[in-house]
C-alpha cells in the first residue's frame, strides 16, 4: 500500500508487526514484537514503536499486559 510517497507493508511472521517507510522525507516507523509469554492466565507482550528521520531513531517499548480468555 502506497500513498503520498509512503509504503505500508505489515507481516504475518517474524518479529516486525508493520513498517511505514516515506523514501520522500527520509522517514520510517516500525512496530515490533519485543517479548510475548503466556504465563498462567496472562499473556505479557512487549511491542517497540520505532521512528527514525534522517538516520535518527527514537525507540519506545510498551507493556501490554491481558488475561487471556
């Protein structure tokens, strides 16, 4: 998927969920899968957020912490 010089692609495998890339401005943003365990009755995932301009990248990890059903 393509729109205003951007490209969107997401993955069914592997660690990368999605990955938006804009070659026009020198930008990318990623989220990536960190940690996913399933213990007991919960399933801790950790997802990265990831954007970079111009060869700088800025990294965030979130927490996501749900009971499974």
């Amino acid at each position: 998927m393509a729109a205003h010089g951007q490209q969107l692609q997401t993955f069914e495998a592997g660690p990368t969920l999605v990955m938006v890339e804009d070659p026009e401005v020198h930008s990318k943003f990623e989220i990536t899968v960190e940690r996913d365990d399933l213990r007991g009755d919960e399933d801790q995932i950790d997802l990265s957020f990831q954007a970079s301009k111009n060869g700088e990248t800025k990294t965030r990890v979130q927490n996501l912490d749900s009971p499974s059903p």
